[in-house]
C-alpha cells in the first residue's frame, strides 16, 4: 500500500513529497554511478511525485545514454532523486531511500532489495555478485 513520504537533501533547499510503497521493494544498481553513491532507490512513477521547493537549486548530471536525469543540490550536493525514461515504466522518478525524512528504520529494514545489473544495461536481473552493493 502506498504511503506519502516527505524527502529533502542534506541542506533542506530540495524537498518532495512522494507516494511510495517500500514494501514492494525497493533496489540497488552496479552502474558506474550508484556503486559510487551507494544508491538505494524507489521507483515512483510521476503522478506520485510532487517538488515542493528548490527547483532553482537543482543541479543535473547525465552521462553515458543520457536517459537518466541525476539532479543535486547546489549547495550541499545530496542527489535525493532521479528522473529518467524507460521502455517498461515510461517515465519514472528514483527517489533515494535514505533521503526520505519520515520513513521509519522499521519501514526500512523491511523494503525487499532488488539488485539490478546496471553496468551491463541489464535491468531484468541482478548481478553475478551483489555483496557490495
């Protein structure tokens, strides 16, 4: 079931609010990107997404295909969530699980992960091995 869930980046300057339910998983992805960021994500498709402030802090990096829309904040470089395009869930944003102010630990270590092969373009399974993610 869905909840509303408040998000933010470190400084505050970025906040949304989006609809979610952890307990239908939640993922982490081996691209080039979130093994550096240690990403752990939801998808949320955008009719449960809403910026509430700080669009004009919102800074974007893309790399490689270009399908990704990774956004920080300006000031305190928290990448809180993603946008991007995708042939199965259309548009969809990816919100950063440990960016979410009011999810409880106990929602958390509940959420199922999901492990994801993003380095081989291959979002249909996860990786020989997940243990560092």
């Amino acid at each position: 079931m869905k909840k509303t869930y408040h998000g933010s980046c470190h400084c505050g300057a970025i906040r949304y609010e989006t609809r979610l339910d952890l307990s239908a998983g939640t993922f982490r992805c081996n691209c080039s990107i979130c093994m550096k960021k240690r990403n752990w994500l939801a998808v949320a498709q955008p009719e449960d997404f809403r910026l509430l402030s700080g669009e004009e802090k919102l800074g974007e990096y893309q790399f490689a295909s270009r399908k990704l829309h990774h956004l920080f904040c300006k000031d305190c470089g928290i990448s809180s969530y993603s946008w991007g395009e995708n042939e199965h869930l259309g548009t969809f944003y990816a919100i950063a699980v440990s960016c979410l102010d009011d999810a409880t630990a106990e929602e958390l270590i509940a959420a199922p992960i999901a492990f994801v092969d993003g380095l081989r373009d291959r979002y249909d399974g996860p990786p020989e091995e997940t243990r560092h993610l």
